[in-house]
C-alpha cells in the first residue's frame, strides 16, 4: 500500500500565499508524474499542474506566474507554492502520485486526503 498526506491547507486573504505539501509513503519502488487537482464546489476536478521526475513542468492556464510545483524525489514529496491567491482558487486540493510499488509491478495511481484552500477576504 502506498499512502500519499497532504498538508498545507488553510484560510488566506486574496492575494496571499500558501504552500501545498505532499508526502508519499509505504511501497515505492519508484514515482513517474506527481501533480495537483483542485475541485471547487459544484465543478468538475480539473489539474493544476503535474510536474516529471526530471522536473518538467505543465500549468493550467489560470495559474501560470502565480503558482509552482516542485518535487524533493529524495523525500518522495511533491510540493505547490500558491502565491497572489485569488478566491476563484478556493478549492480542495488533491495530490496525485503515479507509482510503481514494486520491481516488476505495473504502475498504480494514488491519491491524497484532499486538503481545503479558501481564499476570502
């Protein structure tokens, strides 16, 4: 089993900062692609941005210059800094890990708890 926990939610005011943390733990042989979801209420989950083991990156639209994703793949943790928050940003956030948890094993997609980010003022 493969467990991912997020961390770093909150309430901020608009134009705040806030950075996501998500840390995958148990049977990992090795993690490909590692990203962010959010889903606002009555709206579909969308991504926010993935990010490869090299470190390449990919944005949606609406976050690009505000947000950053990272990865410490010594940690298996993968991190969102949010900055200039909006309300439109007010979410849950889901981390997302695709991982192989074992030596011959196919890759398995897992899931954080979700973690809630209200940007009000």
């Amino acid at each position: 089993q493969v467990q991912l926990v997020e961390s770093g939610g909150g309430l901020v005011q608009p134009g705040g900062s806030l950075r996501l943390s998500c840390a995958a733990s148990g049977s990992i042989f090795s993690i490909n692609v590692m990203g962010w979801y959010r889903q606002a209420p009555g709206k579909q989950r969308e991504l926010v941005a993935i990010i490869t083991p090299a470190g390449n990156t990919n944005y949606v639209d609406s976050v690009k210059g505000r947000f950053t994703i990272s990865r410490d793949n010594t940690k298996n943790t993968v991190y969102l800094q949010m900055n200039s928050l909006k309300p439109e940003d007010t979410a849950v956030y889901y981390c997302n890990a695709e991982v192989y948890p074992f030596l011959g094993a196919t890759m398995e997609d897992y899931w954080g708890q979700g973690t809630q980010v209200t940007v009000s003022s």
